[in-house]
C-alpha cells in the first residue's frame, strides 16, 4: 500500500509518498480502507518534532490520526460494526490507504467521506476546551483563531449549548463566523477594544497562539478562565494549556448527535490528493483556515 512517511524531522519537504506493509486490526480495533484523512496542526507539529521530548515516536514514521473509510477488518472483540460499513474516527497513520482505527462511528447518512474525515479531533478538542474553560449557558465565551476546524466547532457547539461566542478571525472571514452565530471581529491593532464593545466576556479560549494571552487574561479578568490549545508559554500568564486528550468515543457520540439533529457543520476548505501531503501541510502551518483540509485517498 502506499502511505506517507517521513524518516527526519524538519519542514514539509521531509514527507514522502512510500510503499509500506499494510497495517492489520488487532483485539479492539478495526481497519479501513481510508477515502479520506483529515489534516491537524498536531501532524505538522510532530513531523517537526515539536512533541519528541514528551511523545516519543520510532522513526521512520506515518502521519495522520483521523481518517474516514470503509471497513475492511474486524479485530477480535469488536462488536457493532461489521466489513463494508462506512465509518469515521481516530488511528494512527491515518495518510494511507489502509489504517487501523482504534475509535469510530459510522457515518450519518448525507455525510461525504471528505466532510466525515475532518470532525474527529476537532471535535473531541472542541468539546475538551469547552469543557475546561467552564463555560455555561447564558455566559460569553471568547474564541481567538476562530475560523479554523476547532474554532468552527467550538461556535457551533456553544450555539447549541445557549453560550454567546465572540470570535476573531481574519477580515474574509467575519460574514463567516456570522454565520455559525458569533459576534464578529478582527485581529489586529485594537482588537481588543473592539472585543470590549461587543459584550462582557466571561471565558476565553486561544486557538490560533498568535500571543494574545495578556490581553484575554485581561478580558476575562481571571487566568483561570482561559485556555489554550496553541500558545508555547501559557503558564508565564497563569493560563492552562490543554493537551491531554478526553474520550474520542464520547467526542465521536456527540458529533453523531449533533449532525443528526443538523446542529453541526464544519466545511471543507480543501482537499489534496495524499501525494500532496507536503503542500497540506504547508497551507494548515500558514492558518487563516476557514473550517478543515483533508486528503483524498
């Protein structure tokens, strides 16, 4: 099969399309024949060798971690999904034509291969960073970097949950946070003002790690009450960083729910074919996303 790999750590130009032994479902887990990876930041963050000193990794290494597909083996103790179904979730290598998956859920009807692979760590991000912050019904989160994957999910999920958000994003994206129900505004020179005239703002959440913490401290009124996913030195503000993953089987429930129940939509930006993993990679590092990029198997 073909996946991509990468024997050294360094920039894009490390990634390479290589032939490879086909990986096999083993107790509690099940392949796919991947139609689609989704591409997170956390992928170029470990080809870079940004985790190495805390997540250790053999190389040379695959890629990936979420994926959509159709299983094509069942591991011994699997129950509830069967060879042929169509399902999306969490593995490893997910930049391959075939990838064993250790979290998963079928895939809701109306749902494309493309779309299905970019919800899986959005969401369990998303759904982990809400829950950190505390966030509540009736109170106003702040969300800078909002355009991207999770800040398209965090929107959509503290819509449904009764939360005000104010999100900031790049000036083509303001009609699109508009959209999934925040009150909009720019980065930049006096963002923060701007924010102030927007509304009270009870948490914060720093997705894009564009060295706003002083200010969303500032905004909240409380370290405790903001939470970042992208910022290397929070602690000197008194911030949590969060970086442990939750359940992704839990994650995977809700998102079923709410594209259920048509509550949920993150969009696909662009895709790429696998060969053009290296470009992915360059355009996710370059941000200004509006929802997800994914590779096409």
């Amino acid at each position: 099969m073909r996946k991509v790999s990468f024997t050294e750590f360094g920039g894009p130009d490390v990634l390479r399309l290589v032939d490879a032994e086909e990986p096999h479902a083993g107790p509690g887990r099940i392949r796919v024949a991947v139609r689609a990876a989704g591409v997170n930041p956390v992928d170029w963050r470990i080809r870079e060798g940004q985790f190495r000193t805390i997540r250790p990794i053999e190389l040379p290494a695959g890629v990936g971690q979420d994926a959509s597909g159709v299983v094509d083996e069942v591991g011994e103790g699997v129950e509830g999904v069967e060879v042929g179904d169509r399902v999306f979730g969490e593995g490893t290598s997910t930049y391959a034509e075939f990838a064993v998956l250790s979290a998963w859920a079928r895939m809701p009807e109306g749902l494309t291969f493309e779309e299905a692979a970019g919800y899986p760590s959005v969401m369990e991000t998303a759904l982990r960073v809400i829950r950190e912050v505390g966030v509540r019904s009736g109170q106003t989160l702040l969300v800078s970097g909002a355009s991207g994957g999770v800040g398209s999910a965090v929107l959509q999920i503290a819509r449904d949950r009764g939360i005000t958000v104010i999100g900031t994003a790049g000036a083509a994206n303001q009609d699109y946070l508009r959209s999934l129900g925040a009150l909009a505004t720019t980065y930049g020179e006096g963002w923060a003002e701007r924010v102030r005239r927007l509304g009270r703002v009870d948490a914060a959440l720093d997705l894009a790690g564009s060295g706003v913490l002083r200010e969303l401290v500032e905004l909240t009124g409380d370290p405790h009450r903001v939470v970042s996913i992208a910022d290397p030195a929070p602690a000197e503000f008194g911030v949590r960083f969060s970086g442990t993953a939750g359940s992704m089987p839990e994650a995977l429930a809700e998102t079923t729910g709410l594209l259920a129940r048509g509550r949920l939509r993150i969009p696909v930006e662009k895709s790429y074919p696998l060969a053009e993993a290296a470009a992915a990679h360059i355009d996710s590092q370059a941000g200004h996303t509006r929802g997800r990029r994914v590779l096409i198997v």
